[in-house]
C-alpha cells in the first residue's frame, strides 16, 4: 500500500511544479440563488464589491504562467451582514469550483478566470443575421433564372 502512495506523490510532482504567475485582478460570478440574478464583476488586488448580502474581497489571482487562460486561482475572502466571521476564506479554482466553494444558503461565486491585462484576445464577429424577406426572394428570383 505504501507503494501506492509514492506512486500517486511521484505522478503529482509535475503538478506542484507548475510556474505560477500573480495577476493584477480577477473576474468573478455571483449568484443570487432566491433572485435568480447573475452578475458578473471583475476585481482589482485587494478590492471589494458588496452584492446584496455579501462582500466579496479579492485577495489574490494566479495562473500558470505559460498558459493564462487555462487555469485561475483566485484567494477570496467573503462576508455576510449577517455574520462576525467570513463565510468563506481561501483559495477558489475555476476549473473546479465545487473542491473549495462558497457554502451559502442564498449566494454562489465562481472564479471565472484571472484578470489580464495585457491578454488579448480575439475579437469574435456577432453571427450573421438572416436576409430580410425582400432579399430572399431577389436571391431566389436570380437563381431560379439562371438555372431555367
């Protein structure tokens, strides 16, 4: 049995290698589970947002550095009105939010990604929309007379 567990320490070596890099913010998801409202907010380091009940700190976000949009780990700290102590304290994953997630009656909050400023991604075009009716039929018309 001992050697099970040196095998799975040795396969999670590459794991706790991994170079990670401090970002300037992050993005968050917060949930109002009684409102059903979602709302997405993104932190600086060190800054809060109060959303009904809840004030939700950033503390920290990193991701690896190679690689910034694969994973995020964001240090949140949140607290309710309703209590002297946080309601949660800790890290956060986004790939996998339920290992370290916020247990809260009324609220949700997901880790979307780390803040990156100087990330840019690519720009997507909004689907095209249908031709109106008028176009439609011309394009129709034109095919139907070279076709006949």
């Amino acid at each position: 049995m001992r050697w099970l567990a040196c095998a799975l320490v040795a396969l999670a070596g590459p794991v706790w290698a991994l170079d990670m890099a401090d970002a300037p913010g992050a993005k968050l998801r917060i949930l109002d589970k009684l409102t059903g409202e979602v709302q997405d907010v993104t932190l600086a380091r060190g800054q809060s947002v109060v959303t009904g009940r809840l004030t939700v700190q950033l503390d920290a976000c990193r991701s690896p550095a190679d690689n910034t949009v694969a994973e995020a780990d964001a240090h949140l700290t949140i607290l309710d009105v309703a209590s002297t102590d946080p309601v949660f304290a800790g890290w956060m994953l986004a790939t996998a939010p339920a290992l370290s997630a916020l247990d809260h009656p009324r609220y949700d909050v997901w880790v979307l990604g780390c803040d990156v400023p100087e990330l840019a991604l690519p720009e997507v075009e909004d689907p095209a929309e249908e031709p109106a009716e008028g176009q439609a039929d011309e394009a129709g018309e034109d095919q139907g007379a070279d076709g006949g």
